[in-house]
C-alpha cells in the first residue's frame, strides 16, 4: 500500500473512541410499497472519532503530534479498534483454528488472512492486511504448525509456507491472530480552542478505513 506509514495510533488514545462498520446501501422504493436495495461496497469500512479518545491537554498533543507526523490524510497508518482487533470474540483466547483461510490444493503455498463474519442466514468475509507481529499462529487439518513451517507479511496479510510445508489437497488452512486496521485522518485540519476544551468540549478527529 503506497501512502502507508507502519506505525499504530496511540492504543491509549484508541481504546477511548467512538465508530465501526459502514456500509454503502442504495435503496429504491418501488410503486407497489416494496424496496430494492443494493450494496455499493463489497466489504464495510471503519469509520471513527479519536476525538473521543482525548481526555488531557498531553493527549491532545499526542494526537496532534501523530497528525503532523502523517500530514494530515496524506499518509495511512495502522489503528486498533477497540472492539474488535483479534480473530476470535472480544473475551476469547486466540487459537490456530479460528479463522478458516482456505483449502490446500497440494500446491500453493501462500494463503491470505481473513476473518469471517456470519450467522445461520449470510456470512460476509473480510480481508485481513494489517496482522500484528508475532501473533499469527497457523494450523492445517487442525494441526497447529511451528513458526518455522510458515512466514506472515505484517504489511499485506499475506501467510506463505516454507518448502516441504504445502498444505495437501483438500487440507483446510487456518489461522489465529490479532490485527489493526488499517486507516488514515479523514480530514487535513483539526481545530482546537483551549477554552472550550477546557470545559469539556474535544475536537472531532475524524478516522476512516483504507482498504487495502
């Protein structure tokens, strides 16, 4: 990803913020009461308020420190949600087998992180870019695999195993990790007043997801 900086917002900061998932739906209502809709996105972006984060003057500079060190929306950089950061629930223990990224077919080698979202109705699959270093854990057929057999890029998701490692055919591939989204300011010019601030007034600070 050009434009990208491999650093993370302050987690102290981010733990304290407001967003999530959105999602593009065009809506057309019909003549007969009923509607058609239609997704405009594949997949949702994040979208968030580090303002809400900021409770001190050291913190506010702290934010407005990483946005010059970004130039404002120019550089991408890496952000935990606070919610949901890990291939497992928010309370759960990652393991090898919590996310099913694919089938092995004997010859390919390289597998792409992912994390699924579904109930007994749909499902919707997300791309994983942005793993975090040395959390990935890997298991074939339910074997988990020594970090030696496998490599994970933590700038593009992307696990490869090494020779004589190769899933078999058939071999279902899966993976345990945590990771950050990966995003950038989704403005160039954050205004602040002390005065305001000082009676409880914080600056938005909008975020929004880059896909990769």
């Amino acid at each position: 990803m050009s434009g990208f900086h491999e650093v993370r917002f302050p987690l102290r900061l981010a733990l304290g913020v407001t967003g999530g998932p959105v999602r593009r739906t065009d809506i057309v209502n019909l003549s007969n009461g009923r509607e058609q809709r239609n997704a405009r996105w594949r997949f949702s972006r994040r979208s968030y308020d580090a303002g809400s984060g900021i409770k001190s003057i050291g913190d506010l500079y702290e934010v407005l420190a990483f946005f010059e060190a970004r130039c404002g929306e120019l550089y991408g950089f890496r952000f935990r949600d606070p919610l949901d950061w890990k291939s497992c629930a928010p309370a759960a223990t990652i393991t090898s087998a919590d996310q099913l990224i694919g089938t092995g077919d004997g010859v390919t080698a390289a597998f792409a992180l992912s994390k699924s979202y579904a109930d007994a109705a749909a499902g919707s699959v997300r791309p994983i870019a942005k793993p975090v270093a040395g959390t990935v854990t890997v298991s074939v057929n339910g074997v988990t695999k020594a970090a030696t057999a496998f490599t994970c890029n933590t700038t593009t998701g992307l696990v490869t195993f090494a020779a004589g490692h190769v899933p078999a055919a058939g071999a279902l591939v899966r993976a345990g990790y945590e990771f950050d989204v990966p995003v950038r300011f989704a403005t160039d010019r954050i205004e602040v007043n002390l005065s305001n601030f000082n009676a409880g007034s914080i600056p938005a600070i909008p975020i929004t997801e880059i896909l990769p």
